[in-house]
C-alpha cells in the first residue's frame, strides 16, 4: 500500500442552483478517478436541461488527464438531477449505487405508476454495491458503506483516509440530513452518522451539500473529530432519543425540495429520461396528492 492510496486528491466542484458538491476523486495527475454525485441542470419551469455544471467536471478531469473509473452516486437524489448518462458519453466509466436502491425504485414505481417495463432490480446501473464491497479507482483503495436514515438506499464512499457521507451529515453548523422522505428513518440515521463518526478523529469528511448560515463562505469539508465536537446535531453526548425527537420535529417543518418530482423519477433510472411518448419527447409525472 502507497501514500496514494491512503490519501486520494480531492477537487469539489459546487452547484450553487442545488448547493451540491460534486467531487472529483483522484490517484494522481494522470491516474484514474470517481465522480461523485454529479449534476445535471434541470429548469423546472422550462423542463429543460443543461450540461454547464456537468462541463465543469468534465474540463477538470480533461486538465488532470484522468481516466474515469467510476460514476458513483450516494443515493438517488432529491434536489438534483444526476448527469451520470451525460458523463459517461463523455468520459466512459461505469455508474454504481448501493443495491438497497431496488427498494427506492420500487416505492417510486408505485408512487409513479411507472411504465411495466421499469425494472426495480437496479439493472439501470452498471453496478450496485453491496454494504462494505471494496473495489478499486486506480490505486485508491474505497468501499461502500451503507449509511440509511435519509433514505433507505445510501450508501457513504470511504476511499483511503477520506469519506464522501452523502446525505447523512452537513457541515457542523448545519447538522444533518432529513429523514421523512419514503423509506426514510431518524433512528436509523442516527445510527449510520456514528458509524462514520466512529473513524479515526482526522478522517476527511466531505459533505454532499452545502447550506451556509449567516453569509459564510461554501465549505464542504470537515473531519470526524470536528464533527463529534462541534456537529448542532450529532455532536457527542447527543442521545439517540435527543436526535429523533429534534429531527422529526425539524423535517415536520421542511417543504418538499423543488426538484424532487422530476429528480426522483430520473435518478432511479440511472439519469435516464422516461421513454418517450408516440410524438418522440419525454414526459416527467406529477403525482396530485400522493406524495
Ligand atoms: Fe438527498
């Protein structure tokens, strides 16, 4: 085992439209990398698309000569579009998630009254990854770690002394994610955020999004020790009880992100649109009342 394959690079690229991070992953200049929840650009007013946030990671990876390994995602997003389609076109690289998104996708085909043909065995995806799977981008060394709460398909990327927590945690005076989403559960993600703050205190942490308070700059990364002291949520001494109760008040208060329609039924299908109607466009649904 190298240095490198303790300490990947890291670049994050931030959307200020979704407060999203996606990362860009790295063995070395001229290596191998992962992408990490990448964005694609949705009007919800127009229904059009746009690639300019998905360019900026692609201009990135062409500067640093990187081979993509891997378009991974660490749930199917709620506030966001995925352009895992667009960068794979691109770059090449296989996309994955954890292998609990059967679940998702078949609470959303329900909820959808999708099209017969949608699979709900994951088969949009090149790879699903089971809890703890181990794999390879280059000579980095990252595993899966499932981490449900927000929903009940996450899945946190350890990749050597850094870890990509999804929707689990934000920064520390932000706190952590929601859980009233379908399939979502505080008690559950009380448990999957100590598991990641039971990592050795000056692991890397990268938040997923930002949310800054009081006009502070965008900042995504933390440490676990920084976390366990200061996290408005889950700093240590926080029972489990303390945080159901907070969280489950707090998520009784929250609107529905603005993109969650169109971002659920795309992102369970990989970033794919619907099939298209008989007139040749694709359609996205609006549940009255369902959701
Ligand atoms: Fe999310």
């Amino acid at each position: 085992m190298t240095a490198n394959s303790l300490k990947p690079q890291v670049h994050g690229i931030f959307d200020r439209a979704t407060w999203t991070v996606t990362y860009v992953v790295y063995d070395q200049e001229g290596g191998a990398c992962a992408i990490i929840d990448s964005v694609l650009d949705y009007d919800p007013k127009s229904g059009r698309t746009r690639t300019d946030s998905a360019d900026k990671v692609i201009a990135f990876v062409k500067e640093k000569h990187l081979t993509v390994d891997w378009i991974l995602e660490t749930h199917a997003h709620a506030d966001h579009l995925t352009a895992a389609p667009y960068l794979k076109s691109k770059l090449g690289g296989r996309t994955a998630i954890g292998d609990h998104i059967t679940t998702v996708q078949q609470v959303f085909k329900g909820i959808f009254n999708l099209e017969p043909g949608f699979a709900t065995d994951g088969r949009q995806f090149d790879h699903l990854l089971k809890d703890e799977e181990h794999f390879a981008i280059g000579a980095l060394e990252a595993q899966a770690l499932f981490v449900p709460g927000h929903t009940p398909a996450c899945i946190a990327y350890v990749i050597g002394d850094a870890v990509f927590v999804g929707d689990t945690m934000f920064m520390p005076d932000v706190g952590t994610a929601r859980c009233d989403f379908p399939g979502g559960d505080a008690k559950t993600l009380y448990r999957s955020v100590k598991k990641i703050l039971n990592l050795p205190q000056d692991t890397r942490l990268f938040m997923c999004h930002d949310y800054p308070p009081n006009d502070r700059p965008v900042s995504f990364e933390t440490t676990v020790g920084e976390q366990r002291r200061k996290n408005i949520h889950v700093h240590d001494g926080v029972s489990e009880e303390q945080f159901v109760e907070m969280r489950t008040k707090r998520d009784a208060t929250l609107e529905m992100p603005v993109l969650i329609l169109p971002a659920v039924q795309v992102n369970i299908r990989a970033g794919d649109m619907p099939p298209k109607d008989d007139n040749g466009v694709a359609y996205l649904k609006i549940p009255v009342n369902a959701l």
